[in-house]
C-alpha cells in the first residue's frame, strides 16, 4: 500500500509540475503576442453625431508613445491608455482590452454630450446631464453647442447658465438666431450665428423683468419687423420697448 500511495503522489507532483510549467509558459507566450490592429470603436451621441474621431484617438496616443499597434503584451498598459482618453477627451468611458486570437487591440468610446462651451480664464464645456458636469478636452474637440464668454464662477455656469441655456435651445426660433452668449459681472449680450446683429439682455437676473418676459418680446418684434436683421444693435433692457440701431 505504501508502494501504491507514493507512486500515486509522484504522478499527482508530476502532473502538478507539468500543468505549472505549461503555465508560465503560456504566461511567456501570452507576454509575447504582438498587436497587429487597432480598432477604435465610438458611440454616436444621440443626435448619430461624433465630436470624437478615431483620427483624434489614434494621433493622441501616437504623440503620448501609447498607439499598441506592433508593439507586445498591450493588454499589459491598457489602464495607462484608458486613463489618457478618458482624461483628455469628451469621453465617459472608454473600454480597452487585447484580443489574443485575433491580436487586435480594442478601444470602445461612449462620449459626453456637450451642452455648451465656456470661454474665458479657461475653456471647457458643461455636460448636457443632471449633475451638469464640467469637462475639459485637447483642442481638436470642437462641439457645435452655444458659446458662452465671460466673467462668472464655475457654479454660475452650471446652474444660471445653465438654465439659460437650455430656455434657449428649447425655443426654436431663439435656438436657431442666437448662437454666442456675452455675460460679464451678470450683464448678457446676445449674438446671432454670423456675428452681425447684438441683442442687449441686460442682467441675467431682473426682477422688474427676466430674461423670458424679454427674449418673448424680441420675438414678437421680429414676426413684426420683417427686416429686423437690418439692424445692427437690438436692446431689450427697457421694460415693454425694443430699442434698434
């Protein structure tokens, strides 16, 4: 019986030492594998558009030395190369992973939806979501959402302007004539698409008459006044009045 236990033990060592052995080699092997593509994959936004290209992922990860294309093992690095893209583009998740059997590198994109975009001290955009979230991006990113230029704080931006903003693009006459916002110490101008006519708000924050009450008349001015565009200064600051040059 004893002659039966110890050869029963060496076959189970045996088998253990082979099936280690088959492991570090498959280890080894696995270190190996060589990147033949990658495939960068981007979620529309829900309106079908993409402001993230692959054109703009694959250069960002050329200049940072992190494109895993010919290169071993970059399942190894994946992290470094999810955290490049999730904190330089307009992305909020960004999957990334080796396919071994096919030896392609996958990088799967689902994209921030800008709402608007800040120019000032800093630039960055405001996320088109409850919690309203600040992001920054490299500058090829370039959304087609309201500008907003000023002096105001962070939190302005993503509660007041905010709601400005989204009165704005839930009017269809006002979402298609008003392009850049102008807000200084709470003071507004408005701008139309090209730039040629100023529309003069006054503050965002009126008691005697906000913004709505006010934005309604410049409305009802313009289905009056066929050739309101003729003119170049349009101000709304005086109660019931619109004041042209």
């Amino acid at each position: 019986m004893k002659i039966i236990k110890i050869i029963l033990i060496t076959i189970l060592l045996s088998i253990t030492c082979v099936g280690f052995v088959w492991t570090i080699k498959q280890k080894k092997s696995d270190s190996n594998e060589v990147c033949q593509k990658l495939n960068v994959d981007i979620k529309p936004l829900a309106d079908k558009t993409n402001y993230v290209t692959e054109d703009m992922i694959v250069k960002f990860l050329n200049i940072n030395g992190l494109n895993p294309e010919k290169k071993q093992n970059p399942d190894s690095y994946s992290y470094k190369i999810r955290d490049l893209i999730e904190n330089n583009f307009a992305v909020k998740k960004a999957e990334c992973y080796f396919n071994t059997k096919n030896k392609i590198f996958y990088v799967n994109i689902t994209q921030r939806t800008p709402f608007f975009k800040v120019v000032g001290n800093r630039t960055y955009y405001v996320e088109d979501n409850d919690k309203r979230n600040i992001f920054t991006t490299v500058a090829d990113y370039n959304a087609d959402v309201p500008i907003v230029t000023g002096i105001f704080t962070d939190s302005i931006a993503q509660k007041d302007i905010f709601d400005f903003v989204k009165f704005l693009k839930n009017d269809k006459f006002l979402s298609k004539n008003i392009k850049n916002i102008y807000i200084t110490n709470g003071f507004v101008k408005l701008t139309t698409p090209d730039k040629k006519q100023t529309i003069i708000l006054g503050k965002l924050k009126d008691r005697s008459s906000d913004y709505k009450t006010k934005l309604e008349r410049f409305k009802k001015f313009s289905e009056k006044v066929d050739d309101w565009k003729n003119f170049t200064e349009i101000d709304l600051r005086f109660d019931k009045q619109v004041v042209c040059k």
